[in-house]
C-alpha cells in the first residue's frame, strides 16, 4: 500500500485520554477489519509516522510494537513492518443504557455487561435474558437471615413511593413475614419514621440508607443488638460503614459476564443471576 494512502486511515485525537501509541494500534486494527490493509501490505517506517503526524519516534514505535505483540504485524530488519495476519479481534459494537449509574450498576459496567434483560410477562418471542427474581430472591436471602432476625419483633421494608424497583420485592418480603410469623410494615418515608428498639429495617436506596443511619445515631440504639439494618445491593462501602452493614444483593459481576457471554457466542438463552445474604454487625 502507498504510504500516502496508509496515512488516509490514521487519526489521532488530541484531546482523547486514550495514548497516542493506542489510537495508532486501533486504527491499524480498524482497517484491517475494514479490508482496506490485508496481508502484506508494507506500513510506514517510524520516521515516517512520527514526520507526517508530529509525534514522537517512541509513540510510534510502541503503537507498532503493541501490534507485533499480539501478532498483527511483523517485521524484517532493513525491509520494515507489514501486516502479517487480518486475524484480529472483533470489536462487538454495543448499546447500553441505564436509567442510573449506581454503585451496583456501576459493577455491571465495569464487568462488561452488553444486555440487562427482566422476564416481563407478555413479553414473548426469540429472546435472551439475564435477569433478577426479585420476589424469590428477597425471600430466599431473609430465610438465610433468618436466625439473625429471629432476635428482632418487627422487620420494616423502606420502599419509597416514587423508588424504581419492582414490586416483586414487596411481594417476597410480605411473604416472608407472613410464612414465619413476623410483624411487618412499608415505610415510605424514612425521614417521619420513629425508630424502636427490636425492629429491623431493610432500605433499597442508597439516600434513604444515609438518613437512616443518621436516625440510628441520634437515637443511640445499638445497631445489631437493638435495631437492625439491612441493605440491598452490595458496594463497597457498606463493607466498612457503622463495622459492616449487611447487604441482600444480586451478584452484579456475575450478571455482567453472563449477559456479555450471551452477546459474544450469540447463544439465545435465559439466565437468573444468583443473589446472596452477606452477614455483617449490622444484623
């Protein structure tokens, strides 16, 4: 290929945090994808990159050194680099979107996730999901709680009028409550709730955790032995607030890995993510 038609494909974005030497290597691997370099095609020297794009002989040669890693290029001493294989890695172009970046959905991202998927009654056809059972899953994680929460009265669930979860999560722990003998309520406003020594809260937001903490302190209840706290979704910082505060959460990299999978093999298929009780001194 001439070196001036080499030099049509490559690009370079000053203001991208991604290095020079990687927009290089990327654009090289989009045109290899695009068919328009193939096997054998003589690139540029390093001179010739760093002249003609102004920027160092060391960007360029490591945008080339990344390739030949990963068996890309090659080269030949005196002769240069070439493409030496279109045997690359295809990119899975993807559209995700979330109504809220939270701390779970934060992990979901960060784990690659391309599909989020909810069985949703009527919703029927050629479909793939990874999904959440909310009702059985905050069921089946009180169960596991069960002999923590024996030692309280009453188990109260913070579900906000205007919260986004499903109601699926009522229904399970309304039928906890019922199955083993529990006095229950649905807070829907945390910040006129008037808490009470032997009961246990279960909060579902982030905000409402915050102010029920807040609410823990000035009462001066010891938290685990006179009230409990619950806490859906795992992040990291539930680890280390008041010694630990116990979280009922779905496995959200797990979710992320299952559902790119789908994606990547194109297998169509359902998943029910698994959801676990972490016991901490808040409980």
């Amino acid at each position: 290929m001439k070196t001036s038609l080499f030099f049509k494909l490559i690009y370079f974005d000053e203001f991208s945090v991604t290095p020079k030497y990687q927009q290089l290597a990327n654009c090289i691997t989009k045109a290899i994808e695009d068919g328009k370099l193939t096997v054998g095609d003589v690139l540029p020297s390093i001179n010739e990159l760093s002249f003609h794009f102004e920027i160092c002989r060391d960007t360029a040669e490591k945008g080339y050194k990344h390739l030949k890693t990963q068996g890309v290029i090659g080269s030949v001493p005196g002769k240069g680099y070439f493409i030496s294989s279109v045997d690359v890695d295809r990119t899975a172009r993807v559209f995700l979107m979330f109504n809220k970046l939270s701390p779970h959905k934060k992990i979901i991202y960060e784990s690659k996730l391309i599909m989020l998927g909810k069985v949703i009654p009527g919703v029927t056809g050629d479909i793939s999901a990874v999904y959440e059972n909310f009702e059985k899953d905050i069921h089946g994680a009180l169960v596991q709680a069960l002999n923590k929460l024996k030692k309280y009265k009453t188990i109260k669930l913070i579900f906000p009028e205007n919260s986004y979860y499903p109601d699926e999560i009522v229904k399970g722990f309304i039928s906890f409550c019922k199955e083993f003998a529990f006095n229950y309520s649905i807070v829907h406003d945390i910040k006129r709730e008037k808490l009470q020594k032997g009961e246990v809260y279960i909060n579902l937001m982030d905000d409402d955790l915050v102010t029920l903490i807040e609410k823990i302190i000035v009462s001066k209840l010891k938290i685990g032995k006179e009230i409990g706290v619950i806490s859906y979704n795992e992040t990291p910082l539930k680890k280390i607030i008041l010694n630990g505060i116990t979280t009922i959460s779905t496995d959200f990299e797990a979710m992320g890995i299952a559902a790119a999978n789908i994606v990547k093999t194109g297998i169509k298929t359902t998943c029910e993510v698994p959801f676990r009780l972490t016991t901490r001194a808040s409980l």
